[in-house]
C-alpha cells in the first residue's frame, strides 16, 4: 500500500498544479495526484482543494471530476468554465476529450 504524503507538502504541489491551469483548461483531481507523484491520493486532492485557503487565489473551479462532472452544488463552477470558452456537455459535465489539460512534462 503506498504510503500517504506530507500533508503540507502534498498540499502545496497540489496547489502549484491547479495555479498552473490555463484558462480554458481543466484537470481532475486523478490527473493532479498523478502530476504530483502520489497516483492513488485523488481523494486527497479532493480534500486539499476543499480546504484551500481563498487568499491564495486558486483557480478551483477548473478541477473537475475524471468524467468532467463538476463539484455538487457550485452551480458558478460551470459558468465560470463556460466564460473560459470550456464546453459542458448536455449531461453537465465538462467535455474532457476537448478541454483536460495534458501539461508538456510533468510538473
């Protein structure tokens, strides 16, 4: 079983990744934990992104679930990604195939 990270330094590589997502771009938390090195902690990116801290400015409404569905009950998350030209499907989920980020290298 792997082991679970630091939590602060988990935190702070999670949020360096979301900083980094262009507009008009989304990833999911499975995608970060990947990013980041901890593959099996999507849940913990989940739980980061719950807890980040608003000062930090963070451009949370562009992670987004593996299949594109957006956070339950944030009804502003798909129009903020929709003014970023992100297209929601007819079920109301992000089109992934067309907007999820793929970075040149891992960051």
């Amino acid at each position: 079983m792997p082991q679970a990270p630091s939590t602060k330094d988990f935190r702070a590589e999670v949020y360096d990744v979301v900083r980094q997502t262009p507009a008009g771009h989304v990833l999911s938390y499975g995608h970060i934990a990947r990013l980041v090195g901890h593959p099996n902690h999507s849940r913990l990116v989940g739980r980061a992104m719950h807890d980040a801290p608003m000062e930090l400015l963070l451009p949370c409404h562009r992670v987004v679930a593996a299949d594109g569905r957006t956070v339950p009950g944030w009804h502003a998350q798909a129009l903020m990604l929709m003014s970023e030209g992100v297209r929601i499907k007819a079920n109301g989920c992000v089109d992934m195939r067309a907007h999820e980020w793929q970075p040149e290298t891992t960051l």
